[in-house]
C-alpha cells in the first residue's frame, strides 16, 4: 500500500507468507527465579541506580498498545491504570487479558516494579511510570492473508493511538508492526503529536532477513527504535534502514512477563522500543514542562553516536540511548514547538539506491564470514555517565553485521524531506 502519509518508500513486495500483525519482539522464554535484578544487564549498561536516584518516571503515563497487560503480575501490581480493549470482538477479557503475553512484558520493561519475592523481582527502567493498557488485536501466527493483516492494523491502531493520547498518555509504546501504512496511521500519529505525546515503535526483527519496512516505526513522526545486544553491537536481527532513529538494548533482556514463572528473557527490537519509551519517562518527570520536542532533543543531544563520524547511520539511526546522561547533562532542550528529526513531511516514492548492507558503518567483513568485532571505542567520559554507559559510544562502526561473499542487495535509501 501507497499513500501519501508513508515517509519512506518500500524496495520491494515480497511474496512470502504474511505473519499477519508482526509481533515484533522474539519469543521469550523463561529466566530463573533467583537473583531476577543480577540477570538484569541492560539495567547496569544505562547506570540505572544512579539513574532512580534522579528519577524513576513517577507522574508520567505511557501507554502500551499490545495484547493487554496482566495487571496482576507481581511486578506489575498497582502499575497498570483503566485502559481500552480494541479487541473484544477476537479475544476474550479486556485491556488486563494478555493473549500472547507480549504486552505485559513490553509493560514490564518500562515500569516493573521489582516487588515480586520482597523485592526480588524485575524491575523496568521507569519504575515509577504507570502504564495505560490499550489492547489490540493481532494475528496468532496463522495468518496467511498479509492485505487483510495490514488492513485490521491500520483500522485499530489509529483508533489506539488516538484514546492514548486523549487519555494523557506523555509517551506511546508500540512494540508491533504492519506491513503497510496508512493515511489513517499517519493522521493518528500527527494527532497523538500535536497533544503533546511521543511515539516510539520497533522497526522489526528481519534485518538478517527481508528486512522488510514495518509501521509504524516507518510513519512520519514516530521514533523508530532498533536493538542492540551487550557487546554494543547491532543486534542482526534488528531491521535497517531510514527508519531507524535510535537504538537500545534489546538481546537477553530479562523482564517481568505473562505466565506461571512471572520472568522471562527475550531479545528483539519490542524490548528494546520498550526501553526507549522508558527512557524518555524519566526524562518528563524529571522535566514536566518540557514539550515533547524538547524531550526528544535532549536523548538526542545525549546519544552514543555512530562512531564513524556521521550524525547517523541506517544500521544505529542517531544512535544509543543514555538516559543517565539525559539526567545528568541534557544539554540545551531547544524551541518548545520545533522538532529535532525532520521527519514529519511525506516523501515521494522513488526507487532506492542499491548498495551492499553496512556500507556506511559496518565493521569490515572478516574472512570467515562472521561478525566483525567492535572498533575501539573513543574514550568514553564514564564518570558522567555512571555504570557502564560510557561504553555505548563504541556502538558504531560494530553495529551492521555482514555475511562474507554477500552480493550487492537493495537498500532504502530515501531520506526524511
């Protein structure tokens, strides 16, 4: 589907078998009960005791648009405000039933509490936001008809997008994708922006794959965010392209989650758009007169920058969240009414460039075909940061993962107007 609202153009339509709503997060499995904080990686990357002594997002609302969220999780407990159900006439329950289990790890991520076992549990990077549940329906992998898939999207999801940002929601998480956009899509996300909201979506798991465009992560003014793992490099799964904005932690991730055990670990670009909502929650409360654009100025101002030099790159986008630093040092927060991504203009569809995958900031391809390591990283001011974090400067030139002897593939290339 074409229309004027999509902002970046699709290479190609692929003739594979549709999947329907793209979950786009892996399948998670099950972490063992002990020690839950210890296994909790990406929390001690981003500095996150130093970070909760500044703020833990208390005040501020972000809303989950997923398969519900189990408010009676342990971790979730008094987390989790009156939402909507979008999916009564498919699914039984309301906004608190979780279908697959996704949403309430996506609402885990971002605003676990950690009181599960006295205060042995999981804890979201946020863990003073509350989470607005807005449950959509989705495929269950049986699908088969793409069109159909991305039509009941692109009915939905506006419609989600919408009562979020009527209901207050500062920050939009949608950890979900479709295959085609919509003018309706696009209309929703203006919408939740012109109310003052942000919206941050995954770009999807196929980039080792079809690395076909997802949306919203692909709609004019979303912040499409890709995952990287604990080594600082891209995740291979995590899609590339323009639409890539930022990029956070999204391998091994532990996390409140649906289900007997009440933790689990997954890996995919959901958690790592799950972490990116968080982080912009503890900037707000920190700063509750901040428009959203100045909110998103600030993880601009304090991102880990692709380390080749460019201001960004398809594989990172502008780069690594530091929320810490957001914190800490944010910089000058800009004009209330200008955005800092000039993404919010349509683009016309124009045939991509064709160039082989990571030529802009890949490592270089080893002989034996697997991944390059990591370039030395610049140093690193740690002691602004705190934990960890200095180290996710070194996120660039390591982040595209290449296959040896790969022949030149099609690469979107159309930028923001």
């Amino acid at each position: 589907m074409r229309t004027s609202s999509i902002r970046r153009s699709r290479a190609r339509v692929t003739a594979s078998a549709a999947l329907g709503m793209l979950l786009v997060g892996i399948a998670s499995v099950p972490a063992h009960a002990d020690s839950i904080r210890a296994k909790q990686w990406h929390l001690d990357a981003m500095g996150a005791e130093e970070i909760w002594q500044l703020s833990t997002g208390k005040g501020v609302t972000v809303a989950v648009l997923d398969t519900g969220v189990d408010k009676d999780n342990p971790d979730l407990r008094g987390q989790v405000l009156k939402g909507k159900d979008l999916a009564a006439d498919q699914e039984s329950g309301d906004e608190y039933t979780d279908y697959t289990g996704h949403g309430t790890s996506m609402a885990g991520l971002i605003a676990g509490s950690g009181r599960r076992d006295g205060g042995n549990g999981a804890f979201g990077l946020a863990p003073g936001a509350k989470i607005l549940p807005i449950r959509v329906p989705g495929a269950r992998g049986g699908e088969t008809n793409q069109a159909q898939a991305d039509k009941d999207f692109n009915r939905f999801m506006p419609e989600a997008i919408r009562y979020a940002a009527d209901a207050g929601a500062k920050v939009i998480n949608i950890s979900k994708g479709a295959q085609a956009g919509s003018q309706q899509l696009t209309d929703a996300v203006k919408y939740a922006l012109d109310k003052g909201a942000l919206v941050f979506a995954a770009v999807g798991n196929t980039g080792d794959k079809s690395n076909d465009l997802e949306y919203p992560a692909a709609t004019p003014g979303v912040v499409g965010v890709g995952a990287v793992d604990k080594k600082l490099t891209r995740v291979p799964t995590s899609q590339y392209g323009p639409q890539v904005d930022v990029v956070a932690p999204g391998k091994d991730v532990v996390h409140a989650c649906h289900g007997a055990t009440g933790v689990c670990e997954s890996s995919g670009t959901s958690d790592a758009t799950a972490l990116a909502s968080a982080a912009a929650a503890l900037l707000w409360a920190k700063h509750p007169d901040w428009t959203n654009n100045q909110v998103l100025k600030v993880m601009l101002n304090t991102i880990a920058a692709p380390t080749e030099g460019g201001k960004r790159s398809d594989y990172i986008g502008y780069g690594a969240i530091r929320p810490l630093r957001t914190l800490k040092t944010p910089g000058d927060p800009g004009p209330a009414d200008v955005r800092p991504i000039d993404d919010l203009k349509a683009v016309a569809t124009e045939a991509p460039a064709t160039e082989a995958p990571g030529t802009a900031s890949a490592a270089p391809t080893p002989a034996d075909g697997k991944t390059g390591a990591p370039a030395p990283a610049p140093q690193a001011a740690t002691t602004d940061d705190g934990g960890n974090t200095g180290l996710w400067i070194g996120l660039g030139i390591g982040a595209a993962v290449l296959i040896a002897g790969a022949v030149a593939v099609s690469v979107l290339r159309s930028r923001r107007s």
